[in-house]
C-alpha cells in the first residue's frame, strides 16, 4: 500500500448551477480509490454516476467538493485538493497524464508539434520530442502524410489517435483515460492496448473508462463499480 | 489530514512554491463616480500566462493600463521582483524608473499595431530602436538580431527596410510583437492581441505567440474577451465583472467548472466551437 501511486479519499463533487434556480447535483460523496503502479483500474456504471467527474477532479479541470486525492509525484505523496495552482501545474507536466474523447489543440499547429508539446513544456529539446512524436504516431498507425498537417481537418478516429499520442508521449507516472478509444476500430483499439500495457509494464498506474467491454478486460486489472452519490 | 491517515498514508508537506514575479493587492480606480477597479489582487509567476477575461466595461483594460504604467490607480500595491531578487512596488517606482523598468523588463503589446509601433520608421528600425534603447549600438550586430526576429515571427527579412504601413494587419501585429520581444522582457503586458485580425491570422499569432512565450519563459497578462483564446494561451484566468475579480483559477478548472454564477453565465453563453 505505501507505494500507491494515487489514493482518492472521501471525494466529493456536487455541481450548483446559479441560473437554474441554485438547483444543487451531488454526483460524488465518499468516493475511494487506490491505485498502484502497473494496475489498470477500470471505472464502471451507468452514464451520469461520475466515471468522468471522477478523473476531471484528480486532473483538477473540476474542483473537488471534500476529501482528499493523494498523487505520488517525484516520490513524494502530495495532496491535491487545495494544492497551490504552481504545484498542480508542476503535477500536470511531470506525473498526471490525461486523455479525454477529444482533441483539443491549437489551430494552424502540425500534428507532429501537437503531439510534441507536453515534452517541449518538460524541456526536452524539439528534435528529440518530435522523434518521441513520430514513433507514437507510427506505432498508432497515423499515415506519415499527416505528420505535418493540423489535426482539425481529420476524422474522429484520426483526431483520437493523435490525442492518444499527445496523451503518452510523457512517461506519466499516473495516467488517467477517459473514453479514449470510442471512435476507433478494432485493428487501432487493439494498437491503443498494447499502448496501454507498454504504459503498465513499465509502472505506470492507469485509471481508465472505456466503453468497450472486450478492451476494457484485455486492459483492466481490475473493476471499480460506482455507486450513486447520496442525494 | 486524519481520513488520510487513517489510510496510512499521510501525505508528504505541500511543495515549496517560489516567490511570485508579480504580486498585486488590492487595486482600486475610479472615474468620478464611477468605479472602474476595486480590491483587484493576484500573483503571476515566471513563465506564467494569466488571461483576464469580462465584458466591455468589466474593468480589464483598467487593470492593464494600472499595472503597464499607462494609467495611476488610486489605491492598492503591485510589488516586482527584479532580476538581483529585490522586489519594488511598481507604483510607488516615480515616472523615471517605471518608465526604466517598462523599457529593460517589460514589453506591451497593443490591440491597435498603431499604438505600438511607430509607422514613420521603417520596420527593422521599429524592432532595432528598442535594442538601442537597451544600450545595443553595433550596427551590423544589430541588424542580424533584427533579421532573426523577423523571421521568427515569420516576416520576410527581405521587408526589413519598408514602413510598417505596407503591412497587413496580422503582420503589424507580428511586428508589435517582434519589436516588443527583441529585448526579451521578463513580463509582456497583450491587450486583446488579436482582436482586430481575422479569424485565420488570428491562430498563427496564437501559435507563435505561445511558442515564444514557451521559449523566453516570459511571464504575461493577457486581457481578452475571447474565452478561446484565452483556452488556448493562459495557464489560468481571472474573471472581471464590474470592477472586481469574482473568479480565478487554473484555465480548464473556471472553464470546466465554473463556480461564481456570472463566470456560469459567461462560459453557457459561449457557442461552443
């Protein structure tokens, strides 16, 4: 248990909408979770239990509402509800990845630079991210042709891919998936697997969503089942 | 911290954070009855990208013309930290070693190219006069560094020697930017950047802007009224309403989920894109 890479807490999340009438949604309360090097957590429920809301607190892109997410960041344990936003933003580039369902990048930028630009935030000289860049794009099966153009005119499924590499061009400690292979087929879900194992083998904890069940088994170490927040 | 623990698995101390670069307490202005800016405070740190976004009239320009030297605020304290370490307050500086200060550390670049270059010159003079101004004087020196930031801003050095005002709009503007670069300020004041450009214009200076801003380690406050833009350049943003601060916070936190109901009412209004 000490070597934990991220411990969720007494999480919860409860959104109030000032222009509905100051109508309250309690979607987490008391939610736990453990997650050590090389597991794969898979959350599971119905659509609308907080899978997602789940991994946007840890992220931080939403604000916990209680309790305590505990990441391992440079060996240290660190808690993330109430950190200062230097320490998240460190937290971001060097421990916790994130993939969501889609891209969102700059317009005008070549796919190969969008790919590249976590590492480019880390420092890493640009020759040596764009080669990180162009293996993860080759092993995703995005045609070279692409490299060079932005990502916004692609399909659906070119556009994931290109977030998924984006996603793990870092060695994350700690990676969080959300939905990341719904618009693909199964020759690329199986190439976002053995991604996915690659990340497991070499410790990295995963905590994921994947609306597939068949790759949800083939990645996950285990099921986390959610429950409804108490209202 | 007792949940925690009782998990056995206390959490370490939070991580030292440094000394901010900018720290601003409590500014204030008005204009005769009217209150432009009240209790505005935050940090900015190096490197860091902090976009202030609000209607017309929210109070942002105000801010930026305070904070930029541009325009005296009535109350409040906006303390620098220097390159030797010692921190000023900025408003307390008088005119002479402000006006130092805005030339050797700081940059602004204007929403209207017009109020940032100066069009009677030609453009490698509009980028090279801000290198003299920094004490530069070797000619040939000079005229490379001039080229090199042209170039970076992807203006033909070829155009060097014509004025301004045979320019595009979004190449005016890369020139603002260059000009105001060249000197590698530690913190760049951009007033609505791209506002006056068109839609396509507008994201290559987004990119080059955030490419330079990552490179040079610059710190900078952005006011804009465009949420995308800000989604794409800031580390985090604050929320003006009426003269005042509501909401501040990493940028996808107050865009994802925002907490003061006007930043609610702001994020629902945008078409999203």
């Amino acid at each position: 248990m000490s070597a934990a890479s991220l411990v969720v807490h007494g999480l919860g999340k409860t959104f109030r909408l000032a222009h509905r009438g100051g109508i309250e949604l309690p979607v987490l309360s008391g939610f736990d979770l453990t997650l050590g090097p090389g597991e794969c957590v898979v959350l599971i429920g119905p659509s609308g239990i907080g899978k997602s809301t789940v991994l946007r607190c840890v992220y931080g892109n939403y604000l916990p509402g209680g309790g305590h997410i505990l990441v391992r960041h440079g060996g240290r344990l660190i808690d993330l509800v109430g950190a200062h936003h230097r320490t998240m933003m460190e937290v971001r580039r060097r421990t916790l990845g994130y993939v969501s369902q889609f891209l969102r990048a700059v317009p005008r930028v070549p796919t190969l630079d969008v790919v590249a630009d976590p590492l480019l935030r880390l420092g890493v000289a640009v020759g040596a991210a764009r080669a990180r860049a162009a293996e993860l794009l080759e092993r995703l099966g995005l045609p070279e042709r692409l490299w060079s153009l932005p990502p916004q005119t692609f399909s659906g499924g070119e556009q994931q891919r290109v977030n998924i590499a984006r996603g793990f061009a870092v060695e994350y400690p700690v990676l969080l998936l959300d939905e990341p292979t719904a618009a693909l087929d199964a020759a690329n879900r199986s190439r976002v697997a053995a991604l996915i194992d690659d990340a497991k083998q070499r410790g990295a904890a995963v905590l994921g969503i994947f609306h597939d069940l068949d790759f949800a088994d083939a990645v996950g170490t285990r099921f986390l089942r959610m429950a409804a927040a108490e209202r | 911290m007792s949940d925690a623990a009782a998990l056995e698995l206390a959490p370490d101390a939070a991580p030292a954070v440094a000394p901010p670069l900018l720290a601003a307490r409590g500014l204030a202005k008005r204009y005769g009855r009217r209150t432009a800016m009240a209790d505005v405070s935050f940090e900015l740190w190096p490197g860091e990208v902090l976009a202030v976004v609000g209607e017309s009239g929210a109070g942002k320009s105000t801010l930026l013309r305070c904070l930029s030297g541009q325009d005296e605020p009535d109350a409040g304290e906006a303390m620098y930290r220097r390159l030797d370490g010692t921190a000023v307050d900025v408003l307390r500086l008088g005119d002479v070693r402000r006006r130092l200060l805005l030339r050797t550390d700081w940059g602004v670049i204007h929403q209207n190219p017009r109020d940032g270059l100066r069009f009677g010159v030609s453009a490698g003079a509009n980028v090279a006069e801000r290198l003299m101004e920094n004490g530069a004087r070797h000619y040939a020196d000079m005229r490379a560094e001039v080229a090199d930031w042209l170039m970076r801003l992807e203006i033909d050095p070829e155009r060097m020697d014509e004025l301004p005002h045979t320019f595009s709009g979004g190449m005016q503007q890369r020139l603002q930017i260059a000009r105001c670069l060249v000197t590698r300020p530690r913190l760049v004041f951009l007033d609505e950047p791209t506002g006056g450009l068109d839609v396509s214009v507008q994201a290559r200076l987004l990119d080059l802007l955030r490419t330079l801003v990552r490179e040079l380690e610059v710190a900078a406050i952005l006011v804009t009224h465009d949420l995308a833009v800000a989604r794409m350049l800031a580390d985090r943003l604050a929320v003006m309403r009426d003269g005042r601060v509501v909401e501040l916070g990493l940028t996808d936190q107050v865009l994802d989920d925002p907490q003061h109901p006007y930043t609610q009412l702001l994020v629902a209004s945008v078409l999203p894109a």
